[in-house]
C-alpha cells in the first residue's frame, strides 16, 4: 500500500497533531513526534534548477495555515533575489480540501506555470473563506472566470494530476518532510552543504544573501529540479 494512502488510515494523527500544533510555532507537522527540523534522508534533489546558482526550495499544503503566512514572504524574497521559487506540493492528510487544491493548482499549471502559482497564492490568501470542498470549487471557477477560461467539471478525468501531486507527496517522503511549510535555501556549491533549512523566517534574507555570498564563484547549476 502507497505511503500517502497509509496517512489516509491513521484518523489518530489528527487529534495528536492538533495537540502538538499548539507547542510549536505553527508549522503543521504530519507526525506529531516529529522534530521542527527536518532530518534530510535524500539530498540529490535539494538543488536549484538548471543555470541558477540558489533557489528557494519548498514544500506546501494549501490548507496549511502556517503555509499561507509564509507564502508572502517566499514570494517577495524569490522576486527580490530574481532566483526560482521551487514549490512542491505535500498535502497534509487530515487537511480536507488541500489535495483536491493541489490537483486543480495542477490544471491552471497546464495553463501556464505562473497561472497555476497565482492560483496558489491567491488560495493562500483566502485561505480563510475557503472551508469546505464545495468552497474550494466555487473558488477556483472564480478564479478561472477571472482569467476568462471555464473551469472543468471533472478536473482531472484520468487523474494525471492527481498522479503529479502524490509524487511530489512522495518524493517530499524520501528527503524526510515531517512538517509544513518546509523551506530550504538550495545552491550548487560542490563543496560544504549546498542546502539549509529556513527554520527561522526572519533570517530568510540573510540566509540568501550568505547563499548568493558563497556561491558567485560557482559554475551555473546543472541540477534540473521542480516542476
């Protein structure tokens, strides 16, 4: 059975995670023994895309409160650094409508990529109105209208998006993700730790300028990464 699917039958991590929401700073966590770090099992992909020497490396859910706070953030900073914004999606399981958002993210995707991250970040920052999954629908045929295009009734008919979005789930499991949102400032130094975790956001800058620092010498990346 599919890692994601196990999630799915464990109704017990909601309870324990709510508890153990309320010691933390708000990052949402999909174990709740997990620790506010992220111990990083498989690094091959903690690199920035090809012909950039630093990125910002992510991991989100949709539903994620804790997500949405830091989605201003990580989008200035990416437009501030002209560097890539590498979001994955890693949809908590007992959050009720973020799979679903990520699927029709997906669709706006097969738009245009930056269709698809307006979406997002405009579902972050209604992330309050939005409840239910009927909600979420009605959200995303708004904003189809918007940008004159008719949202599908079946979003995902044979459902390759879906597909999409339980590989990043899954590849998000293989380096270790416990938490969201997860942040990384990725590099392509070949030597020392070409990654580090933003744990604490107001160190987000300076993080990414000790980064661009450390990485000017470097040959530009040959790492294709991301969507």
């Amino acid at each position: 059975m599919p890692a994601y699917s196990r999630f799915l039958l464990r109704p017990y991590v909601i309870v324990a995670t709510a508890v153990f929401f309320s010691l933390t700073a708000g990052a949402q966590f999909s174990n709740p023994s997990a620790a506010p770090t992220t111990p990083v099992h498989n690094a091959k992909v903690l690199r920035p895309p090809t012909g950039a020497r630093v990125a910002i490396y992510e991991f989100e859910d949709l539903e994620c409160p804790d997500c949405a706070r830091a989605n201003p953030l990580l989008k200035e900073a990416a437009e501030k650094y002209h560097i890539p914004w590498v979001r994955h999606d890693f949809p908590l399981p007992f959050h009720t409508w973020s799979f679903d958002a990520a699927v029709d993210a997906r669709w706006f995707d097969t738009k245009s990529k930056k269709l698809g991250d307006d979406f997002r970040d405009a579902v972050f920052a209604n992330q309050a109105s939005i409840t239910t999954q009927d909600q979420l629908r009605a959200f995303a045929q708004k904003f189809a209208q918007e940008h004159q295009l008719a949202f599908p009734f079946v979003v995902d008919p044979q459902g390759k998006l879906a597909a999409q979005v339980k590989a990043d789930y899954d590849l998000g499991q293989s380096i270790g993700i416990q938490h969201t949102p997860t942040i990384w400032i990725v590099t392509n130094k070949t030597s020392g730790s070409p990654f580090v975790e933003v744990v604490d956001r107001t160190r987000l800058y300076e993080l990414i300028d000790q980064a661009m620092a450390e990485t000017k010498a470097e040959p530009a990346a040959h790492h294709p990464s991301g969507r």
